[in-house]
C-alpha cells in the first residue's frame, strides 16, 4: 500500500468514528444500519481495509453526513 492509500484509510477511518460518536451510535448499532458486521466496520474505523465508494455513501447517508465530509481530510 502506499502511502496516499494509508493516509486515505486512517482519515476516512477517524471521520467515521468521530461522526459516529458524535451521533451516539455504537460501532454495532451503525454495522447493523448499513449492513455490515461490526467486525469489517470496525476494520475500516482503524484504517485496516478499504471499502467502495457505494458503502461509504450508506456511512454517510447514516451518520447525516456528506460523502465528503467522510473523505475529507482533517475534518474537525
């Protein structure tokens, strides 16, 4: 993996937690909305996997947020 990738799946990893927690919502309570298990939601929160843009579109559609607000980097 290089290291454009690596940087891409840490930050798309951390906006997801950070809007999850910002919504209240579990690891597994946000799985079972976009219908994965927790294990592979859990992989991509760390940076471990990378998914298609159709999955982050049902992340973001669940957590009230834009897909770029997921792939943009440094979100605050």
């Amino acid at each position: 993996m290089d290291e454009k990738e690596y940087k891409f799946r840490k930050n798309l990893g951390f906006n997801i937690c950070t809007e999850r927690r910002r919504k209240d919502l579990t690891q597994e309570t946000l799985a079972e909305i976009v219908d994965v298990s927790t294990k592979h939601l859990t992989k991509i929160e760390n940076g471990q996997v990378t998914t298609n843009i159709y999955l982050i579109s049902k992340i973001a559609k669940a957590l009230d947020v834009t897909v770029d607000e997921l792939i943009t980097e440094y979100k605050k």
